[in-house]
C-alpha cells in the first residue's frame, strides 16, 4: 500500500520531486507557501509582491531539489531561498542595500487589546525588519544574513537587537492588560 501525498514527509517528496515528480513537488508548495509568503510579508513585501518571489523561490527551489539533504525542515530551505530572491529584487529594483537606514515614519497604532507581530514590525526600519524577519522567520544566521545583504556582521547584530529590543518594548504587556505603545 502506498501512502498518499499527505502522509509524506517533507524530506521523501523533495526526493521525488527532484527525480522530476510535479506533484509531489505541488504537495511541498501546499504545505509552505503560506510560510513563505508570510515571512516576505513580514520582511516588508507588499501581498502582490510576496506572492511573485514566492512564485520565484519555489520554482528555484524545484530546479534545485536535489539539493535538499533533509538537514533542516524544507520550510526553513525554501524561506532561505525566498528571503534571498527578495533581497535582491530590493537590490536590483531600488539600489537597496546601505549602511544607512532610513527610518520610516510610523503613524501610531491604534489597537485597544492584543498588538499583533505583524503591526509591530511595521514601527521597525525596513533594514531593522528584514534583518529581524531573516533571523527569526528564515533561520538565517547573523553571517549569513551579512552576506546576503552585503553589511558588516555587527551591523547586522545592531539592527537584530535594535529590532528585537523595539519588539519587546512593544509588545510587552502594560499593567492595565494592554500593549505597550511605543512610538
């Protein structure tokens, strides 16, 4: 008896799907794409956006399924790929990419009860949000996250603990049961 698409780890279908099986591949897709998605979202990519270089990422990853070794989860893999594709589109698209960070003017946030992470991460800087979204949400380490954004390595750790410090501040509960506002 065959076991169905479903009942497959990760690690057997990128196996298949590297001797060439779409559907099993197709399988892969169904169960990370949100992820993928969802980290891009994070990493500041509009929703069309997020789904173009999720689109890119999984077909990358398609042509180079073989070399998936099961050494981490898929997901943690094909976020690798997808947060690289996007930082080179900023690259490419907007000469992204400084030491510089440009703040970016944040309205306050008007949320009565729970602050979610995604509207938090909206009050980091675009570089404070990619690199805490790389880190965090990709598995990236701190070097590699260096590499692929072309920063010094303790620029990256600046803005990873800048960013998580700013995150804690603002989702830290106040006395009253509330979010902090921090802004």
């Amino acid at each position: 008896m065959s076991l169905s698409l479903k009942d497959r780890h990760d690690v057997e279908l990128a196996a298949l799907a590297a001797a060439g099986g779409r559907r099993e591949f197709g399988e892969l897709v169904r169960r990370h794409g949100t992820a993928v998605r969802g980290l891009l979202r994070r990493m500041g990519a509009q929703a069309s956006e997020a789904d173009d270089v999720a689109q890119d990422a999984f077909i990358a990853a398609f042509q180079r399924c073989g070399e998936f070794r099961g050494e981490g989860p898929f997901a943690a893999w094909v976020k690798r790929i997808a947060a690289r594709l996007y930082l080179k589109r900023r690259a490419r698209e907007a000469r992204y990419v400084d030491e510089v960070a440009i703040e970016e003017a944040v309205a306050p946030v008007d949320t009565p009860g729970r602050l979610d992470l995604d509207e938090a991460l909206k009050t980091l800087s675009e570089v404070e949000r990619i690199c805490v979204s790389l880190c965090h949400g990709a598995g990236m380490s701190q070097p590699e996250i260096a590499a692929a954004m072309n920063l010094p390595l303790g620029t990256v750790k600046s803005h990873v603990k800048r960013g998580l410090d700013k995150l804690r501040a603002r989702l830290a509960p106040e006395p009253n049961g509330r979010a902090a506002h921090v802004g």
